[in-house]
C-alpha cells in the first residue's frame, strides 16, 4: 500500500450495521484487509456484538485496528461508510423480494438515524431485496445519489466470472464480463461484451480451439443466478462472498481508487426513470459514478428494461 493511502487509512472509521453473518464476516474480512483504523459494529442485540467485536479484537493484535459497538446511531459520526446488513436473511425458498416489506420498514427506522448522525458519509446496502433498499435509503436519507450504494450484481459479476473461468480454464481475474440489472431473478449477463484476453469469448474459444455452445454460456448464467439459493438452501445463509465484495467495494472509496465496479445506483435505465438497479460504476471517495454507459445490443437493452420494470413495480407497491 502507497504511503499516502497507510497513512490515510489512520483516519478511516468504517461502521457496520447489522452483526449477522454477513455484517460480522464483513467486519472480520475489513480487519484483515488493513483498510481502516476503526470497525464499529451496531446491533439490536448489543451482547452478541460486544461478544463478536473481543472476538476480532483479538485477531485486531495482527491488523492493527481497533473493532468495537456502538451504543447508538449516534456512532456513526466521522465515518468514511456505514454498511448496512442488518435485516431479516433469506430462507430456503424465498426470492430476495420476498423480504421486502419487513426489510423496507426497518429501514424507515435506521437510515434517518444513520443519517443524521453522519450526514457526510457513504451508505453502502446489502440488505435484500438490495435495489428495492437502496432506492429507499437514498429517499431515507436525502443523500446525493452517488453516496448512496448498494452492493448489487458485484456478487454476481464475481461468481459469472468465476463460471467462466473454469469453463475457458483461465483465471477468474482475466475473464472481463459483467451481469447487471437487479441482484435477483431478472438479472442479466452482457453477453456482446464478454471478453478474455481482449478477445469476445467466441473469438477466444476459436483460437483456442475449442468449440463454443452457447447452451453452456448459458448454463454458466444460470448457475451464477441459483448460486445464492443453491448456498441457502445448504447452509442457511450467504456470508463469505458477499463480505469479500463488500470490502471491494470499500477499497476504491477508501483509496480514492476509481475502480469499476457492478454496483446498484438509483438512476433511468432503458427508460424507466427512478430505480436502483446495478451497472458498471466508477468508484472513489466521492461514490459512485456512471460515467460511461454500457454499449448494450438490442436484445440486452430490452432485457434490462424488463428488470427495471420489474424492481419498479416492487418499489410502487412500498410507496
């Protein structure tokens, strides 16, 4: 890490709140990244999260920071981002929408709180249904939109890649495709853009030489789709990807980075104006930005108009 960023990171308080999996399994992987100087954790249930906050503390003598709870919304003052996972988790069954009414209205609660007390800082969601949520906080808040984020199809762009990965037998890391729209069941792989090694993946499959079938594409989509009900329905929760994006997501903004990342941005896609759904977004201390829009082929414009529509209809029913 350059000088400059060690020492900004000094200053970097990052708060948490929700001490579920998700949010405890973020806070662990933030400490071990050596990003920020202070974690605080806020939770409903104080005594679990003073039990995880001594736990990682004791893991804090090889990271160097200081993790602790927060008594009140109040701990929020300072922070260069507050996360919120907090919010009742998916089960074996459900899609991500069907938590939306009871997750809504615990965000009417917090967010004003968060807000409040932190009215310069960065709301990143991963609460589900995490589009429908960040188009709430950011009318909770009365944020600017760029500072109001939510984690959206980064989990999904990560496991896409990682599909195709092994199906072309090369790092994740060197497969460039991303899936956009809502982090749910009408998202959308772009396809006309996948690329390895700068080559569309046709090309790349060509002078490889091996074939290229689009049915296993599409297999590769699918299983990236049904990944987190495959998860769920085995071990009860998601936690550990889903952490790890998170403190992506947190890397550029902490470091002024201007990394591009799928990220969910209340914005108008494919003409329907209002909506959080998620797009390649450059990412630094300021938010999130869309600055270059995606060059879409027709049947991927209308696609991602009918996962707009979809998340809008949903967010007309909480209004």
């Amino acid at each position: 890490m350059p000088a400059s960023s060690a020492a900004n990171v000094r200053s970097i308080k990052i708060v948490i709140v929700g001490a579920g999996s998700v949010g405890v399994t973020t806070a662990y992987a933030l400490l071990l990244s050596g990003l920020a100087a202070e974690i605080v954790l806020i939770d409903i249930d104080k005594n679990r999260a003073l039990g995880e906050a001594i736990d990682m503390s004791h893991a804090a003598h090889y990271a160097q920071a200081r993790v602790r709870v927060g008594d009140s919304y109040d701990d929020c003052a300072g922070a260069t981002a507050v996360i919120v996972t907090a919010g009742v988790n998916q089960k074996p069954g459900q899609t991500r929408m069907d938590l939306v009414k009871t997750n809504y209205g615990l965000f009417k609660s917090i967010i004003p709180q968060i807000a409040a007390a932190a009215p310069d800082t960065i709301l990143i969601i991963a609460t589900n249904p995490v589009d429908v949520l960040t188009h709430a906080a950011l009318k909770l808040s009365g944020f600017p939109v760029e500072r109001v984020i939510g984690s959206g199809t980064a989990m999904d762009t990560t496991r896409f890649r990682h599909e195709l990965g092994k199906q072309f037998g090369v790092n994740p890391r060197n497969v460039h495709a991303v899936i956009i729209g809502e982090h749910g069941d009408s998202q959308l792989p772009v396809w006309s853009l996948a690329s390895i090694a700068g080559m569309r993946l046709r090309d790349y499959a060509a002078q490889k030489g091996i074939p290229y079938d689009q049915e296993v594409m599409d297999g590769c989509s699918q299983r990236t789709k049904d990944a987190a009900y495959e998860i769920i329905q085995r071990k009860g929760k998601t936690n550990y990807g889903v952490a790890s994006v998170l403190v992506s997501i947190l890397e550029p903004i902490i470091t002024d980075g201007d990394a591009l990342v799928t990220v969910s941005r209340v914005g108008t896609y494919a003409g329907v104006d209002d909506v959080a759904l998620s797009m390649p977004c450059k990412l630094n201390r300021a938010g999130a930005h869309q600055d270059v829009p995606l060059l879409l082929d027709e049947k991927e414009k209308e696609l991602l108009k009918q996962s707009a529509e979809s998340i809008k209809e949903v967010l007309r029913a909480c209004e």
